[in-house]
C-alpha cells in the first residue's frame, strides 16, 4: 500500500460526506417518509466515509488492509 492509496481513500471519504451533505440539503422538501430516506441515505454515506477513513489510517500505520473497489 501506498501513500497514493491513503490519498485516494481520504478523497473517496471526502466525496461520501459531500453526497451526504447533498442528501441533508434536501431535507426540508420531503414528506416525513422521505425525509426518513434522507437521514438514511446520508447515515450510510457517512459511514462509508468512517470506513474509508479508518482503512486509511490502517494503510498509513502499515498494516496489510484490503480495500474493495
């Protein structure tokens, strides 16, 4: 694993929190069953980006990380 690989990880999870952020600004125009997608869908963006991140530190600490693509 590379420093590349850190990087591309960290922009990978940078982009999820900007789709969940997305997601979040759409809120107030939904129905209370929408609105319920919404939270959902911005909760799993969010913790790809937690896992992404976590890979990252992983990597950069040296430990052997698969990273599914």
């Amino acid at each position: 694993m590379t420093l590349s690989t850190v990087k591309e990880e960290l922009e990978a999870a940078k982009w999820d929190v900007s789709q969940a952020q997305k997601d979040l600004s759409k809120y107030h125009q939904y129905n209370e069953s929408g609105k319920d997608y919404v939270v959902m869908a911005a909760k799993r963006e969010l913790e790809w980006a937690l896992q992404r991140i976590h890979r990252a530190l992983m990597i950069d600490s040296g430990r052997e990380v698969e990273v599914p693509r």
